[in-house]
C-alpha cells in the first residue's frame, strides 16, 4: 500500500467512527500483541466502531480499497488469530452493550464486544447461567469466542460456543449487514450460515452481535476431586457418574501430578489436592437442577452433594479410586477450582511453553497422553510435561516446558503432539482454533476436499480476501493485499 | 437433454451399478410422486448405488454431462424437495448398513439409507436411544432427515437432527468425497462444513454416511395429558415442570380440541383423552435418566411418575389445571402417544389439505395460534383448522381442510399463516426444510443479504447448478439444465 492511499484510508477511518476511535503508533500498542507477548505486529490502524453500521462502513471502505483487516475482541486468543502487520483491526470493545435479558425465553442479546464474565453476571442476577466458563473470561468477549468456537470447563454438559448461540448479526467482507438475529429454537429456512460464520475465526466476515441461549442455574453443586489409578479408569468414572446422576456432570477434569507440581511451584502458597500425590487426578462437579436434589434433607445434607459422597465411597470400596475429597464449602470448591484455573499462568511460568490442543474420542484419551507424552521426550528428553484436560470432551491441553530455546526442535515437539492426535482418529484444533499457528497441521492432515470446499467458499464470500487474510486455511488460497 | 445423451447416460449408470439398479418407467414408479401423493414427476431414471464409491461416480458422471440429479432417501418429505422432472434420482436405499455402534463411545456409524427406526432399535439393545423421533420413522431414513435437519418430538430435551450428529461423510457436486466422520466432541479445525451441509436439502451435495451421538435410554418415563386454560398458561406449565424436574422434559406436544374432534372421527374406536372436552390439550412427557429417579420406592411408585403427579396436583390445586391424567401403565402410555402421532394420517383424511410448518419464540405461541387461525377464516370463513404444535419448541404444524377446491384460495392461506409467523418474529420452515414449495416465502421474507450469500455458496460449491436444482433457494440464481 502506498503511504497516500494509507493516509487516505485513515482519514476515511476517522470520518466513520471520530478521532478519538483510531489508534495508530504507540496508541495502538494494547492491540499489537498478543496476550502471550508470543507475537508482535505493528497495525496500520486500529478502528474502535460504537455500532454495527459504523463496522459495515468499515468493511465496505476496506473492500473498496483492498485493504485487509482483522477484526479483535477480547484479544484472549491462542494461535495467533488477530495477528495484523499493516493493515486495518477493527476492535469490537466499544460495542458491549448487553442489549436485552428475557428470563422467561431464556435468552441474551448481547453485542460481540460483551465481555463473558459480564453476560455471566446479568444472567446470574435471573437465576440463569451462560454456561460457556474458561479463565480468560473476564476479559474475553462473546464476539471472538463465538468467531472461534470457543470450549471450556462445561462442554460435556452445554456444548461449546456455538451449542449456546441461537443466532447472530454479521458483517460480510462486502461490508452488507447479515441479519441471523433468530430466537427460535427451530429454523430450517436455508443453509445454516450462522454455525458457518462461527468458528470461521473472522475470515468469512465479523459477527456483530447474537442471541444466546441461557441454561438454568445448578440450584446446588457437588465438587470432588478424585485420584483414580489411569485415566482409563477416569472415562469408567465419567460413564458411572453420568449414569448415577442422570447426566448432571457439569465439568470432569483432569490435571496429571505433574502439573499439581507446577501448580505448587508457581503457587507455594497453595495447597495440593491430597496429602499423598497422585499421577491422575480429576475434577468432578455435578449440578442439582430439581429443588428434590438441592434441598437439604433431615440430616442437613444437600442431596446432590450427599449421593456424590455415597457413589465415590462405593467406587472407593471396589478399589477403583485411590482417594478422594468432597468440598464442604464453597471456600473448598473454590480452591479445587483455583488449580484447574491457573493452568494458563502455570504454563507460562517459563516463556517458551510449547502448547498444543488436540482432541480424540473419548476411550482414546489414556493411549492419547501416553503416546504425545513419548513422542514429546524422544524428540526433547528434557521436556517438562504440564498438560491438562477437559477429560470429559477427550480435550487434552498438551503443554510443556522445553530443555532447549532451539525453536526448529520445539516446532518438532508441536508437531509430533498433532500427528499423535491424528493418528489416534483425533483433531489438531479442539477448541483453540487454528489462526496463523495451526496452519501447517492443517495444510498437512485436514481431508483436502474439505479444504478445497473451504477455499471455494472463502473464495465466494469474500473474493478479494480482506478478511483476516491469511488466517485458518493453508497458504496458497488467499490473496493477501500488498501492503506497502 | 437430447435423446441421444439420455440413453448414453443411462449405460453409463448402468455400467456404475449394474443394470438391475436403474430403475426407468414403470419401475421408477415409486420414487415418483411425494408420499403424499400430492406431486408427480417423472424422472429420467433412478439409480441406486450400494456404496459411497459409486454415489461419487454417479455424480461424476452428472457433472461431466451437465444433469441434473436429486437425492431421496425414505422419500418422506413435506416440501417437494425431491421433485425430480427428467432428470436423474439417486436413491439411498441401499445403502442402508449401520456399520459400527460404540456404546462406550455412545457413537453409532451408518449409512445415509439407514431407517430411523432400525437405528433405533439398534441403540435400544445397547440401553442407548438415537432421540430423533416423528411419525415416518418406519421409513424416513437418516440421509434425509440430516438433509433437512429434521426434528420430531423430543427435541426439546436433545436437539433437532444436527445436534445429533458428530460427523458426516458426503459427495460434493464435483464428485469428490469429503470426509467429515469426527467421532470428536470438540473439532475446530476450519469452517463447519458438516452443519453446512446438514439442512442443505441435498443442494451442495449428497450425504453418504455420518456419525450419531446416542443418549442413555431414559430408565423410566412418566406420561401424562394435561388440559390447561390456555397456551400462556402451557408455556408457564412447561417452565414449572423443567424446574421442579431439573429440565428432564422429554416431550411438550399440544393438540387443540379441534384435533382431538378430527382424531375421533378418524379412528372411531378411539378415546378421548378427557372426558369433558377441552380446548388446549397438551401430552407431557418426563425421563428418569438416574436410577435414583426410576426405582419405585417402598409405596412401589416409580419416583419420576410420582413426582409428576405431585407437580400436576399442586398445580390443579392453584387452579392452573382443568385437568390431567398421568399414564398408569405402557399401554396407556402408547395410547396418548398414538393420538399426536396419527397427526400426518388424520390430516390427510381429505385431500387437499392446506399444511404449514412455522415456529416462533416461545412465549409468542399463544398469539401465533390466535394469528394464523383468524387470518385463515377471514380467507376461507368455511376452513376447517387442525393444527398440532411441539409447543416445547415454538413449532406449529397449522392445517386445514379448506371448504373449497380453489387453489389460489388455498395458496392464499398459506401465505397469510407464514407472514403472520414472520411477524412474530419467526421462521416459515421449522422443521421441514423448504424444497420446492417455500421457495415463494423464502423469497420473500428471508433477509435479501443472507440469500445473497447462500447464492453465493451454491455457486462456489456447485457452479453447473447439478444438485437439486431448483430447491431451497428461490428462483433466479440456479441454472437448471435443460432438459430435452
């Protein structure tokens, strides 16, 4: 791009959304890394919108010069998604509002810019829940977790991102307004357009707004954590309690030893989880949703929590546990969360973590740890393993802690834990997405009709490749506007 | 077409499946009208591979030809989306194998031919349900059902056909065969082409296989019909019972008076289902998922039909009820179920009935059914309605017998219950797709930029317009080939 045409775009910036809403230079600096300070770049510009037709206009200016741009939330991500080298972020921060909360049809209409930990606060004060809960979520905002299809520590009972969205408002790389704003339940009119442009991670347009499902608050939760022999004997765990409970397991985690001794070092504060260590230890919470499991009964015991304590002392005399602990309070429910919570900060603890997140079915989750963790140590010996799991989603968090700075041999790790994943009939990309970081695995293990039909469709939607080019599919498909 | 090309392509499908596959003429008789009865076509001739491999050759073969080429499976649909003028039907009906069920994994593997109630049977001896039930179970086939993004009764509680499926595999209009069977939970690798293809009604290619998500078969199962004042007071009843039962409502049906009187005259033999008639008739259905809630205590009562009767009690005791009777027996069970699903029969017990599938937010239910029945009568003052709902999604089923044989009289009622539906803030289709008869309502209430980017797809994906040409989208945007 010629330094005109780029102060030309500027200027043309400033009259949609005011001076006061363009950021360049130093300015810019919040939006020109990621959270991780993993990657750098320095953006042509960053526009702040205040509404949907401010980001139409946007759009079809950038369409209209051929300049690219990627569209920010919360900037939580992890594979390098909103990575912009000159050209045009659009941050969606300034469009929060939660804009209306009806109980009674339990839904949210919220603008992308909302943050999580914001629309979970409006929908507890009416006794609801938007179940999509991770650590990032009091800055993470609705619009990148839906543009990535985000998870999280409830899935195995709500499902991800885009399992608690009824519908959405999008911006197309033409810059028209896509309304998919539906509160129904059922809609079969045309192709589904709004399960496309979720997880699309920004590249087919810039979702602007959306109606999400709320769930019911758990009236009362049991928490445990549990030390079982393997994680085979975890998913043996998962189907029994699922069958006790009637499939009221809210979140199954699991966190290796390995990483309860991270915990400690970074934490020396805090407390492990048994007296005696484990190698597999899993957190278990399952929700009451009847009052008859929330009450508590003559003895004083909530239900839910007392039929937890009676199955694990049943699995306990079958020897299929080898320790267990029930929070009594939610000061003790809030440390087990604690641990699982820091799993982010643990990691990077040491600034050259390699991290990967990949999934399996669910019984192939023990053959899953055990191969990526050999694989991992024959490439780097001296690898400190630190992973983590959404165990009920067959989500494994492989991360560690390389012997070496040499990146050639910390791409090898990446890669050997990806070709694991594949060979066990599993995913490169669980719920993180795949950005900029992801892309190799992608050009080498994703079904190549399915990246042709991609690349026909990216193609379709957005013929001159404005939106967050470059992202998501391989190289070799997307024209990436000059930029000088 | 020319007479020529017709006859070269008919040896060519001979030569992909054997001659005793291609059915033209009288033997193509079944796959010639709707089931209904309603729609007649005569196709070119039917062909009916026994594996993916040759479905992929098939529509080689069309591409290269430039044919056109329709789907159908159980050939149950409701919206002429299988009409097949001169041009060639694929039928799955062979390939009906389900290949692999995991009851650990709660996966089952099948074919596209697969009937809905053979896949149910096969998940029952596994303790397992594949909850995709309506009436046509018998026959439809899950090909279809995924096509069009079916629902039926207990979506509710699990989903409509999308949510219950993992993976799928299917044959672009190229030929090509993509392979989207992830027995993941967790998948964000790329834009979701599986639920781009689900509910595409065969448009951007022909599903071949897929992976189903199967749910624990509930243990137990109250059943009960209730009569309430009003569909206001239905929709304060359902909220009632998901929170006194922890949301385990499997099934929220309404028939109205009016359907209950039709039903009666249609199976003479029948009962009604209270003894003094009323208008507002919903049949309620609760799962026991947990042993807990399905072992009958020391009064031998199962707790879950306990618990039921209970909520029903204090509720006709508030003075929220006229009356409700909980099944006491399977056999009653069934009989209250054989009532809403004789829906399809009774409606068709004259000819020309007027039908609609629309939905709308739940709390708008009550004005939908007051909407659409008095924009109706002042059409055709003489029309006689029958309408069913699934009143746990917002999804009306409105039919009439019209009192006349004119069929622009009969178009004009539909199109005034689908703009009063619009008006309310709902869709035309819920459940049954659009196919050839919605396209006018898609034309006109579906927003033009969404349209626009659905055109867009089908050109990227299908550029010689081959796959069911003509359906879904409205006219203007899709070459049907020629065909003389």
């Amino acid at each position: 791009m010629t330094e005109t045409t780029s102060s030309q775009i500027l200027r043309d910036l400033i009259e949609i959304v005011g001076a006061g809403h363009v950021a360049t230079g130093p300015d810019a600096a919040p939006w020109s890394q990621e959270w991780t300070g993993q990657t750098q770049w320095t953006p042509l510009a960053v526009v702040r919108p205040a509404d949907t037709q401010q980001v139409s206009e946007i759009v079809k200016l950038a369409n209209r010069t051929g300049t690219a741009i990627v569209p920010v939330s919360g900037n939580t991500g992890l594979v390098q998604g909103t990575v912009a080298q000159d050209v045009i972020m659009l941050s969606l921060d300034r469009m929060s509002a939660i804009r209306e909360l009806r109980a009674d049809a339990r839904i949210a209409i919220v603008e992308a810019g909302a943050i999580l930990s914001r629309i979970h606060d409006a929908a507890e004060q009416e006794g609801l829940i938007f179940p999509l809960f991770f650590g990032a979520r009091g800055s993470a905002m609705i619009g990148g977790a839906l543009s990535t299809n985000a998870g999280g520590s409830n899935v195995v009972r709500y499902g991800s991102a885009r399992h608690l969205c009824l519908g959405i408002e999008a911006v197309l790389p033409t810059g028209e307004i896509v309304d998919l704003m539906s509160e129904l339940h059922k809609d079969n009119s045309g192709y589904d357009l709004r399960d496309l442009l979720i997880g699309a991670e920004g590249t087919l347009g810039i979702i602007t707004a959306a109606v999400l499902k709320l769930h019911p608050k758990p009236l009362a939760y049991a928490t445990a954590m549990v030390a079982v022999p393997s994680l085979n004997d975890g998913l043996a765990l998962l189907n029994r309690l699922q069958r006790e409970t009637g499939g009221a397991v809210e979140a199954f985690e699991f966190m290796p030893g390995i990483f309860i001794e991270a915990y400690l070092e970074r934490y020396p504060e805090a407390r492990a989880p048994f007296d005696t260590p484990h190698d597999v230890n899993i957190l278990v919470e399952v929700g009451a949703l009847s009052p008859r499991d929330a009450t508590p009964g003559p003895d004083g015991k909530v239900p839910v929590a007392a039929h937890l304590e009676e199955v694990l002392e049943g699995l306990f005399e079958e020897g299929k546990l080898l320790d267990a602990v029930v929070a009594q309070s939610d000061t003790q429910r809030q440390e087990m969360w604690a641990r699982r919570e820091a799993s982010a900060s643990v990691a990077r603890l040491r600034p050259n973590v390699v991290d990967n997140d990949i999934a399996v079915p669910l019984d192939k989750m023990q053959a899953l740890v055990e191969g990526v963790t050999a694989r991992a140590l024959e490439i780097d010996p001296g690898l400190r393993p630190i992973c983590v799991a959404h165990l009920g989603d067959g989500n494994l968090h492989f991360a560690g802690w390389p012997s070496t700075e040499d990146p050639g041999l910390q791409k090898a790790v990446k890669e050997a834990v990806d070709a694991e994943a594949i060979r066990l009939g599993g995913s490169i990309s669980a719920e993180h997405g795949i950005g900029l970081a992801k892309r190799p695995s992608m050009a080498r293990y994703k079904d190549p009709v399915a990246l042709m039909a991609m690349r026909a469709i990216k193609q379709a939607l957005d013929p001159k490749g404005i939106m967050n080019p470059g992202k998501v599919l391989p190289a070799g498909d997307q024209s990436v506007p000059p930029s000088t």
